[in-house]
C-alpha cells in the first residue's frame, strides 16, 4: 500500500442482519470486521476502476486508426532500458 497514513474514522449504520452476516463471516474469516469493511470496499474500488479502463480500452478499440502508438515506442524504449546513474 506504501507508506503508512493515519487510518481515518467511519461511522456505518447497517441493518442487523447484515451486520450479523458480516460479523459472522469476519469470525469465519479469522479477522476483524473492521478488516472485513476495509476489504470489502477495496475490492468494490477495485472492481470499478477495472470497469472503467475496461469501459475505456473498448471505446478506443472503435478507433484504432486514432490509437496508433508505434510512433512512442522508440522513445519509450530509451526511457525503459536506460541505466540508472
């Protein structure tokens, strides 16, 4: 995740069955249900952005004449292989 920031504070309401749920499948899990929220909501983050460059990398297969990147590929390859000083 890289360097450590100071966690930040949530209040959540949930209905009790949902909380039952989640406190049950935390304790399945062998975590906490702080670890179980945390996770949860990443994994929903996550899903989002992979929607959305999937979303973009589709648009931009409907204009491949416009996507055409070879020209860079010279100019990335210095940048990639050159030594670190």
């Amino acid at each position: 995740m890289g360097a450590t920031k100071e966690a930040r504070s949530l209040t959540v309401r949930l209905r009790p069955e949902l909380y039952a749920a989640a406190t049950d499948l935390a304790k399945k899990r062998c975590i906490s249900l702080n670890t179980l929220v945390q996770e949860s909501l990443a994994a929903v983050i996550r899903e989002e952005e992979d929607r959305e460059m999937y979303e973009a990398a589709e648009l931009l297969g409907q204009f491949p004449e416009e996507c055409d990147v070879e020209y860079a590929f010279a100019a990335q390859s210095e940048v990639v292989l050159r030594e670190e000083p």
